[in-house]
C-alpha cells in the first residue's frame, strides 16, 4: 500500500484508531490505542485529537482515556441495512439460541476480520460479543468458518497476513488454519477452544448468504460442555438443522427473484396495516 500514489495513509491511520475498539474495551488510552493500531505514539494523539474534533471519538479527561461516540452508528447503520440476511435468519439464530443456552451469531468476513452482523444470547450466555463484535478470522470458530470458505491463494494471504501483524504467534496462526480446514473436511464444520473468551468454546459452519455473500453461523457453549463427543456432535447437529433452515430461506428469496426487505420493514408494515385495520371509523 506504501507504494500505491492513490492510497491516503493518513485516511487508513484514523480508521485503524476506530477498529481498535471493542466492547470488552469501551475505553483506550493514547498508548493502549498505538500499540493496537501499532503508530507512533505522536501519531495517535494528532488522529483521537483529530477524531474527537469530527464527533466520532469523545475524551474522558478524568481517566485520559477516549471512546466511540454514538456518531459512528451513522456509518455503521447503513451497512447492517443493507444485508437482509440479518432478518431472514433472526428468529432462527433466536430459536438456537433458546434451545441451546449458548451464545449464536452469524459473520460476514471483512478483509482479516469476522465481523458479526447478528447475534442472540442463550439464558447461559451472559454477556457475549453483540453485532459489530470483530476478531482475525482464524481467533473464532466463526472466522474460521469464512475462512475455509476462501480459495487457497487467498487463504495463504489472508494468513501470511495475520502471521505479520502477530510474528510472535506465526506458529499457531498455522497450526489454527491446518485445524481449521481438517475440521471442515472432517466434519463439515470448524471448532475453536477458549480462543475469544475463556472457557468457551464453539462450533460453525459457513452459509450462502444473498448475492453471493459468503456468511457463517457459530453456536458458542462453556467448553465443559463441549467436552464429550456426544455433546459436541449435538452441538454440531442443532448447528447444522439452524444452518438448514436458514439457507432455504436463503434459498426461497433468491428463488422469487424479489428484492429483500430492509430488516424490520415486515414488521414495520404489519404495524401500520394493524393499525388501518383497527383505526376507528370517522365520525360524520
């Protein structure tokens, strides 16, 4: 990119400061923030002064620290309405989730990341990642479920890539892709142990989305549970029976050749005809 006369590095700098927050860190220093986003120091307090002047970081003086602002809902929003696939696969991703106690989230992949675009939490879940929640590909069973999904020239990329960012961890950057692609011929899906949060772990396979995206559906339980091959084979089967469900309905609106609705525009619309159908007749 260095080398591209058309790429505006100053430009890839400050978004590299917004992706460096997540939920389990709302709030970062200047140097937390340098050595994540991996800039000079200097560097990241002109691009957080900068960022705060434009709206999309706030200052907390108190703590010297800086978080999102509600701004960045303004870029974010629009993207999430332009994947229907969200609501199409929601009350499947619930029903999972129910039936489960687990964690269930569906993932578009972005460049290195797995990113969640839908997310639903069972009565054992807690507090897990929600949409927006972004890792590596190869840091989740989600991710790595996109990344079996990859032709090998860009899997390759993808992990060279990852093993640069992270020389410490080449190793096992390697070694997870190897399990990654075994686990997918073995056994149609991709598992992940107390890797995105300890003592958890999970299971996913890819999905079809509309328009040729490629998606993935990951059901996250305690590890314990996971432990036995029993309960991993019935972790895996209710993953694949939510997996099925959601592809035909995949299947079913690329089949009508319709053009999908925004998410929540059904249920917008059941409201407003309820309310026509319900409203009280003009008095005369």
């Amino acid at each position: 990119m260095d080398k591209d006369p058309d790429f505006v590095t100053s430009l890839a700098r400050g978004l590299s400061i917004l992706t460096c927050f997540q939920a389990s860190d709302a709030e970062l220093g200047n140097g937390e923030i340098a050595e994540r986003a991996g800039l000079p120091p200097a560097t990241v307090a002109r691009l957080t002064y900068t960022l705060t002047q434009l709206g999309y970081l706030r200052s907390i003086p108190l703590r010297r620290k800086y978080a999102l602002s509600a701004n960045v809902l303004s870029i974010g929003y629009p993207v999430l309405a332009a994947l229907p696939e969200r609501e199409l696969a929601r009350i499947h991703i619930k029903h999972l989730a129910d039936v489960t106690g687990g964690s269930v989230c569906l993932a578009i992949c972005e460049g290195l990341q797995a990113v969640y675009i839908e997310a639903s939490r069972g009565a054992e879940a807690g507090q897990f990642p929600d949409i927006g929640t972004h890792r590596h590909v190869l840091d989740s069973s989600v991710g790595r479920a996109l990344f079996v999904t990859m032709d090998a020239a860009l899997q390759q990329s993808v992990l060279n890539q990852l093993c640069l960012i992270s020389p410490q961890r080449a190793d096992e950057l390697r070694t997870a892709a190897q399990t990654a692609l075994s686990d997918y011929q073995r056994f149609g899906m991709c598992r992940s142990e107390n890797l995105a949060i300890k003592g958890w772990s999970g299971v996913a396979m890819p999905i079809k989305g509309l328009a040729g995206r490629k998606l993935a559906l990951s059901l996250g339980l305690r590890s314990e549970t996971l432990e036995e091959d029993s309960s991993l084979r019935s972790a895996g089967l209710a993953l694949a029976a939510a997996a099925s469900r959601i592809s035909e309905a995949f299947r079913a609106v690329n089949a009508s050749g319709r053009k999908p609705e925004a998410p929540g525009a059904s249920a917008m619309r059941k409201t407003s005809e309820h309310r026509i159908e319900h409203a009280p007749s003009r008095i005369t």
